[in-house]
C-alpha cells in the first residue's frame, strides 16, 4: 500500500489511537516508525542530487555538451563511497548529510543500482559513430 506524503503526515502525526475508519483500524496500526523515516531520509538524500540534474536539465534548448557533464557529476555524487546530502525541507538546517557507510544495505544496493542504470543507458554500448557526432557537437556548442 502506497500513501501520498499528506496521508504518511496524517500517519505520523495523529495521536495514537484515533479511529481512522469504521472498521476500527487506527492511524496509529499505519505508523510510520524511526527506522521508515530514516529510510525515507536515506532515499530522498540519495534522490536529490538525481532531482537538482533534472531541474537543470529540462530546459527547451539542452544540448549534449550539458548533458554528459552533469551525468558524469551526477554519477560521481553516486558513488558508493560518497556521502549523500539533501535539502532539510524546515530550513533549519543548510544541509542533511549521510555518510555512506553509516546508509542501510538496502538503500545503499539501490544507489549503486541507480548509478549503473545510469551509466547503462548513456554510457555503455554507444557506438563509435556516435561518439564522433556527441564529440562534434560539443564542440560546435558556444557555450
């Protein structure tokens, strides 16, 4: 079962015992734990730098010449030996840090798989031709 982050607030949030539904399931049967929230930490600090590129990038003229410099920096921010950072949603702080050893197995396992995915789809079986015309156009872009 998929919750909306409005229902996991509702979740974490409403005092133990509320009724949620007739059939007498209460909020607090639903809870979100520490350690889920932790997780929840661990996989939007990984994500974010994922959600920065994205930003970046979704622009009408994005040109190669763009592209491959920020997935390589975007592939080094995934590293499996790297910390990861966010963005605390309350500004209170500037930014969250996990270091990578200290990062469940489970998320860490994703991390990497997220990086190889990434390197597979634009790194791994190019063919040479298209390196030359990804080279060409990188140089004729004025930026």
């Amino acid at each position: 079962h998929y919750c909306s982050f409005t229902e996991i607030l509702i979740l974490y949030y409403v005092p133990n015992g509320y009724v949620a539904n007739d059939d007498g399931k209460v909020y607090s049967d639903f809870a979100i734990n520490t350690e889920d929230w932790e997780t929840i930490r661990e996989l939007a600090a990984i994500l974010w730098r994922v959600a920065q590129v994205v930003n970046l990038l979704h622009g009408d003229y994005v040109t190669i010449s763009l592209v491959y410099p920020m997935l390589g920096t975007l592939l080094k921010q995934l590293s499996s030996h790297r910390p990861v950072s966010l963005q605390d949603e309350r500004r209170d702080v500037d930014l969250y840090t996990i270091e990578a050893k200290d990062m469940e197995p489970h998320m860490a396992e994703a991390r990497e798989s997220l990086r190889a995915g990434i390197i597979e789809r634009f790194f791994t079986n190019i063919r040479e031709n298209d390196y030359i015309k990804i080279g060409i156009a990188t140089l004729l872009d004025i930026r």
